[in-house]
C-alpha cells in the first residue's frame, strides 16, 4: 500500500510510520516540519526506502505544490491518516485568535486541504483516517484548557462524517478516530505528571489496523478509541 501520514515526526505519527513501514508492500511518506526528524525516523528502519520524508509546513505551505511533490512518488494512494495536531492548554479568557487559528488551521483545515488535494490520487477502496480526540467526542469528559482544542476536534469528526459522503462515488472511504490518552510529549505538556494507559506506539499499533483494514467494515464513522479520557 501507498500511505501517507501528517505529523509524522513525533508521538504517534511516528510509531504509525514506523509500524507501517515494516509491513510487507507498504511504503510512507512522511510529513512534517522537522525534516531533520523525519531523515531520523527514515533511518530506524531496516529498508529506508519504505519511509520518504517530505518536508512541509501545514499551515504556511501550497497544498498544490504538496500534491505534486506526492505524485512525484506516488502515482496512487491507498491510505491518508491526518494525523497532525496541535495543543494549547489555556484558559478560555487568555486564549487568542492566533490561538484559534491555528488549532483550527492544524487540526481541522489542513485535513481538509490535503484530502481535497489527493482526490485525484486515491484508488478506489482507500481510506482516510482523520484522527481526532475524546476531546472533541459528543458526551465525553472535557477539561478546563482545552475548550478550542477540543472543538476544533470536534469540527474535524464533523468533516469526517461529510468527507465521507462527498467522496463516496470516489470509492474512497473516510472515518474518524476519537483518541482518549496516550503518553505523548503533547499529552505530557497538556497534563503534567499524569501517565496515560497506552503508549504511542501501542495506540499506533491499533491505528495501522485500522487504517489498512477498516474501510471494510466503516464509512463515515467516528469511533472512540479511549481507556482514559485522560
């Protein structure tokens, strides 16, 4: 499989990288900033040709340079997993606008425009996996810091669900994972001292299930994968 991941650098992105890449047939790009990290990431694994790193900036960069730098690569795409966020734990009366764009920016428009981009590329039976929060789940326990965290969350599951709909006739099938905790530096910073009862690469492990497979069985689904919400 052709795979492409967002937020490829750090946490859970790169233990998906990293678990996806040693499966036999598939082949990664990985995208981030840090392109230092993705040559790293590139290097853990035993045939690095199965990871290709692309450096790109999700909120400053030209998604239509992005695709065609993909394409360069990748002449079909089998699975997108926008997996890119971004944390800030403020309370709501200091939060910003510039803290609103760009949680809403990373979490929700760059999913939008990467997607909207690689129409063209997907194979039918492909799968988008936009990865979400509990945060951003209907009902479930919320915390004080998190309120534009959580509802830009809650905007992407939203996008899932229509994504879905618009890209049927494309045979492309898109769900939504609503994460509960996982020790990453970005769940460290948010809550101190707290340890979550999963592992990055445990919850990555799931994901890369879910990824390859779980366009058989869902469409348009947001579905919670949470032990702890934190």
């Amino acid at each position: 499989m052709n795979i492409i991941i967002t937020g490829a650098s750090r946490g859970i992105g790169r233990q998906l990288a990293l678990n996806l890449a040693g499966r036999d047939g598939n082949k990664v790009i990985a995208i981030s900033r840090d392109e230092k990290k993705l040559n790293s990431l590139r290097n853990e694994v035993a045939d690095a040709s199965k990871i290709i790193p692309v450096p790109f900036d999700l909120v400053e960069g030209d998604y239509d340079d992005l695709a065609i730098d993909i394409r360069r690569h990748f002449s079909e795409i089998h699975v997108l997993v926008n997996n890119a966020g971004v944390l800030i734990n403020k309370k709501i009366a200091h939060l910003t606008a510039d803290d609103f764009d760009l949680m809403m920016n990373i979490n929700v428009k760059a999913a939008f425009l990467l997607s909207q981009a690689l129409i063209p590329l997907f194979e039918p039976e492909s799968h988008i996996v936009n990865i979400s929060s509990m945060g951003g789940f209907q009902g479930s326990a919320k915390f004080p810091g998190l309120s534009l965290y959580s509802a830009s969350k809650g905007a992407l599951a939203i996008l899932s669900e229509c994504l879905a709909e618009e890209l049927r006739d494309y045979g492309i099938s898109v769900n939504c994972l609503a994460l509960g905790a996982a020790q990453t530096e970005m769940l460290t910073k948010a809550f101190p001292g707290y340890k979550a009862p999963l592992s990055a690469k445990e919850m990555a492990s799931f994901i890369a299930d879910f990824a390859m497979t779980g366009q058989r069985y869902f469409n348009g689904k947001i579905l919670p994968l949470s032990l702890s919400t934190p």
